[in-house]
C-alpha cells in the first residue's frame, strides 16, 4: 500500500493533470481540498482492507492531478457508498460522491475496471429497476451468478434469505412503471447527445 507522503514526492503535472480535480469538484459538487488527510474516512471504512488505496488516498491522488491512478484503482469499485466516511469526516466530505464520479470518469473514458464483476453487479441492479420499477433480488442474484458463472459460493446465504423471506421468487412491480421507464429513456437520450 502506499502512502499519503509517497503520494506527496510524485508531482509533475500536465494540463490534463491539472484540469483533473476541478472536473472532479465541478461534477461531485465535493470541495476535496478540505480534507486534511486525518485518515479517519478509511479507519472507518468497513471495506478498506479489500482497497489498494484508502479513501483519503484517492482524494490525494484527484489533488495531485493523478488521473490515471485514480480512475484504474480497484477502491472507486469497492466503495459501496455507505457514507460511514463521510459520517466520520470532521470537513463531512462526501466521499461516495467522489467515488461515483470517478466511476462515471473511468467508464466514460474506457478504463479498464479493476473490479470488473463489482460492475457487472451495479448493472443487473439498475437492469432490475428498469424492468420492474425497483430491484428483484433473485433475478438480480441468478443473472450476477450467471455471468461470472459462480453458482454455489453463496447459496446457503442465498437460503437463509429465502427462509427469512428476503428473496421473493417473483417481483414485484410499482404502478407507475412507464415513469421509471421515462426516466431511463430520458437518460439515455441525455446520455446519447453528450
């Protein structure tokens, strides 16, 4: 792992460097440059040990303009957004928005993702909603498994949830699901002229 001061010594920017964290701020709305460097986001996080930079590292890496290590690290795919750092932040920093960003960044700029089946997880999850109005845990889970043809690392959780009654076999579906589906057609026309 390397650390916030091994970060400090790599600093030769280009324009591009230098344009990356004010993209970041302008699309997050997140001012990065008030965080402190306390650590105290990734000694709270429950998945920083899974990570190849912690939380304030990343945010490092956006203020030294580091583009390309920011956007091929695994952590912008591991955090799940649980806000637990930014609940701990003394400058509440809102570092899932961070995240989400350079998520959007690396997607939109054709990185390879480091956590490639984290990915195909987010999809089949908005996949769900698009088709039903909300997600259908079963289908979301068969259809993950399906695609990383992984069908029995998890079936006794996958039981216990059926028992406990958390995996319904059949899903549900909101009444207004033309106005989900809208929002996804408006979406991907914005999407289409951007």
């Amino acid at each position: 792992m390397i650390t916030t001061e091994q970060l400090d010594d790599i600093v030769e920017l280009s324009k591009e460097d230098r344009d990356f964290p004010r993209e970041v701020i302008r699309r997050s709305g997140v001012n990065i440059h008030m965080c402190w460097h306390c650590k105290t986001c990734s000694g709270g996080c429950p998945f920083s040990g899974d990570m190849d930079y912690f939380p304030n590292q990343i945010i490092r890496l956006v203020q030294l303009g580091m583009k390309d290590e920011a956007l091929e690290s695994s952590t912008i795919w591991i955090c799940v957004g649980c806000h637990t750092c930014s609940i701990q932040c003394p400058q509440a920093i809102d570092i899932p928005a961070i995240m989400d960003v350079l998520r959007q960044m690396a997607m939109a700029e054709g990185v390879k993702v480091a956590q490639p089946h984290i990915l195909n997880f987010h999809k089949e999850v908005v996949n769900s909603i698009r088709r039903h109005g909300r997600t259908h845990k079963l289908e979301i889970m068969m259809r993950y498994k399906l695609s990383k043809k992984d069908w029995f690392a998890d079936m006794d959780v996958g039981l216990k949830m059926m028992q406990k009654r958390k995996l319904d076999l059949m899903p549900s579906k909101v009444r207004a699901i033309s106005d989900i589906r809208k929002m996804f057609h408006a979406e991907q026309e914005g999407a289409n002229e951007g």
